[in-house]
C-alpha cells in the first residue's frame, strides 16, 4: 500500500506501521519492523478500556452507578472516569472540577477505573488485562507494566489485531462496542493535550472522537465517527467506521520531540490511507 509508504520519512530513528481493512480474515499491509517492541503511552488507555467493558458485560462493574470511594469524588461513576468527565486533573489525586463540567483529559481517572475492576475482580488490572484482551486476541508480545493508563508495550503485529477488534469486535457485543465509541456527555469542552482545545470535545469510553475537531491529530478526510488514540511515545492509532478502515503507527521518539511534524505528518498519512481505500473500493 504506498500510503504506508510515507512513515518512512518520518523524522523518528524506528517507525513501524499498518493499515487494516475490516474483513474476514482482516486485510493487513504493514511497512517497517512489525515485530519490534515500542512503549504505547496512552494507546493504553483503549486496551484498559476494551477489558473494562469485557469486565462491564460479564457483571463484574457497572458502567453508571456512583462510586463509593474515598479516592473518587462522590456522583462520578465508572462511565465518568472512561470519559475523562469525573473531574480529575491530567495527573495527581486532587480532583480539579466538579463532576461531568469539563472534559479534563486524566491519567488518573483511567487508573481509577482500573483500580475499581481489580478490586471488584479481586485480581491484579494487569492479569485481568491479559485474561481479558490480550490473550483471546493472540497478542503474546503485549504487556502491561505499570500505569494502565500508559505503560504497555506492544508491537504493530499485536496491534493490528486490537484495531481489527475495534472494527468488528469478537470480545465484547456490538451494542457495547457502540456504547465505547458514542460521544460521552458530548457538551463538554476541554483540551486535547499538545493539540489544542475544543468545544465540544467528544470523547468515548476510552477512546477520543474525532467529531468536529480541527485542526487535529487525525486527518482530514477522517469521518466525524473516526475514533481512536495518540500516545507521548509517538504512537498514533485510529478506526473509521464509515470506511471500516483503521490504522496503526509506532515509533521510538517522544511526541513532544518532534510534535510540529507529527501534527502536520499524521494527518497526511491518514488522508493519504483513506484516500488510497477509497480508490481500491
């Protein structure tokens, strides 16, 4: 696929990538290493995500009752803290708003989350993580360790097959994948971190939607639907479900490092991938 053919010249010492075409199999091509182990970051986030729905379907949570915790504000619940609404700052224990004002992109809202299915699972996140996701999914070379909010490592062959579940899920019902990637307390502003702010500022369960985002991370050719994640390793995922396409790009340099470019290069790309399955279609 020549779209795959642009990641080449990314400034970033090592890059691998793929693009993924909804099918039976899946429709894969791949450019770079796709062996290669590369930290995530925040691409974590929709794996913690996808195996806390698992988690909401098999009765272990539950999406919209209030938390009772001491270390999550009183009225937020677990769709809350997926959506980045329960008030929580980027990082720290402190929460910075009142529940469901703003969209206040959080680290520790996902922790929380995590720590509400462990404890209610009585098993370690990272255990039920793997149990849940990884392992239906045959993703051997993914592992969390750390933050389930940034601290796994995967590699693109692994990820493809994440991005395919998103396009056709086999772990989790199509009514709950829809329930993932619909706009949470869509009136909410906020900020997109080292993107910009917007108003609204879409989110899902774990997952940012594009809306009417611009300029922004993804393309513009992306759909309004267009969902996903970027990480500050220099990581960049998304699905369109109105193409049902989704790609995946991993690199080894910090996005804050070379961010001008990534904010100019991925948008590229991604036009660049839609615009190439529009032809083939």
């Amino acid at each position: 696929m020549q779209a795959l053919e642009l990641v080449s010249e990314w400034p970033v010492e090592h890059v691998a990538a793929a693009v993924v075409r909804r099918g039976d199999p899946p429709i894969v091509r791949t450019n770079g290493d796709a062996g290669r182990s590369f930290a995530l970051a925040s691409l974590t986030k929709p794996l913690t995500a996808w195996a806390i729905m698992v988690g909401v379907e098999e009765g272990i949570v539950a999406l919209d009752e209030p938390i009772d915790r001491p270390d999550v504000q009183a009225g937020a619940t677990l769709r809350h803290l997926l959506s980045h609404a329960a008030g929580f700052g980027f990082t720290g224990d402190a929460p910075v708003s009142a529940v469901g004002r703003r969209r206040n992109y959080s680290n520790t809202g996902i922790e929380r989350a995590a720590d509400l299915l462990a404890a209610a699972a009585d098993i370690p996140f990272a255990d039920y993580l793997t149990e849940a996701v990884f392992t239906p999914l045959d993703m051997g070379d993914t592992v969390l360790s750390g933050s389930p909010a940034f601290g796994a490592r995967s590699t693109v062959n692994d990820m493809v097959k994440f991005v395919a579940e998103l396009l056709a899920p086999r772990l989790i019902a199509p009514a709950t994948r829809a329930d993932v990637i619909t706009p949470q307390y869509p009136d909410l502003a906020g900020i997109v971190p080292e993107v910009g702010r917007f108003d609204p500022c879409p989110w899902g369960l774990g997952v940012e939607i594009l809306g009417a985002k611009s300029p922004h991370w993804m393309g513009r050719a992306n759909s309004p639907q267009s969902f996903g994640h970027f990480g500050g390793s220099g990581t960049m995922m998304w699905v369109d479900p109105v193409v049902e396409v989704g790609v995946v790009a991993l690199t080894d340099r910090r996005f804050d490092e070379w961010s001008p470019d990534a904010l100019r290069l991925w948008p590229e790309f991604s036009d660049a991938v839609l615009e190439e399955v529009g032809r083939l279609a």
